[in-house]
C-alpha cells in the first residue's frame, strides 16, 4: 500500500477577486490550483507554501484549511490532497514553470475552462461547506461522500 500526500491553494487577490490557477501541462493536464506533494521532512502545511513558491513566484501566508479529499483506491493505495486558502501574498507573479503557465482568472469563469482531472471534484471543499470528501474506489468507478 502507498499513501501519497499532495496539497492545493486557492490564492485569491482581495482586490480583483480573481484566482490564481495554472494550466498543468505535465501531469493531470488542465486548468487547477497550484500545489504539489508533500517532501520527507515537511508539514503539509509548509509544502503548500513551498510549492506555491516554486510553481508561481509567491509568497503566501495566512493559509486557512479547507479540508482534504482522501482517495481510497481499490488495490489499497491512498492519495490524500489537503486544501488552503489565502488572499495573503507578495511578489512578482512568473508567468510559467516547466508544470504550465500560471495566471489570474475571475472564478466564474472556471467553469467555462478545460479543467484538470479531477478538478470539478476539488472546488466544492473551497465553499466552506466541507471538511473531507471521501472517495471509494468500487468496480472501476468513484463513491464520493462530502462530509
């Protein structure tokens, strides 16, 4: 059994209201949150902010928790994704890493954007309504539970 531990932050800039999103072009391509795994060493926490850093040039703060999905895979792998949120952040936003380009969008317009795999899944733990959503791997598909 492998347990994969991954994070993804909403930063969104109090003065626009936009989000930052970038569009993966390595792994689960599409339109996503930034964020990435978790090292030997490091809280989830800290490798949010690392990866941001790494992924869009930012340095972000205040990160409140939203919850995390936790995928329970039917060979018993587990993959957890823990989610934040921020309007706290400083620096020069770099236009693109070797993951995709990184940009701002107004978050109604996500729904019109070819969003990474999973993507659809991940934005109701940024509402509030939510702390976990578990998901269950049964006969080729997904039982998901929003707790």
């Amino acid at each position: 059994m492998n347990c994969e531990l991954t994070n993804m932050v909403l930063v969104e800039d109090p003065e626009t209201g936009k989000v930052l999103v970038q569009k993966r072009v390595k792994k689960y391509c599409g339109i996503a949150f930034p964020g990435g795994h978790v090292e030997d060493g490091e809280s989830i926490y800290d490798s949010a902010v690392r990866e941001i850093r790494e992924e869009t040039g930012l340095e972000i703060s205040d990160l409140k928790a939203c919850g995390y999905i936790h995928w329970n895979h039917a060979n018993g792998d587990k993959y957890f994704t823990y989610f934040y949120k921020t309007t706290s952040f400083s620096g020069t936003l770099i236009d693109e890493t070797d993951e995709g380009p990184v940009f701002w969008v107004d978050p109604k317009e996500l729904d019109s954007l070819q969003l990474a795999p999973n993507m659809d899944r991940y934005l109701p733990m940024f509402s509030g309504k939510y702390a976990e959503c578990y998901c269950l791997e049964v006969d080729g598909g997904w039982d998901m539970r929003y707790i």
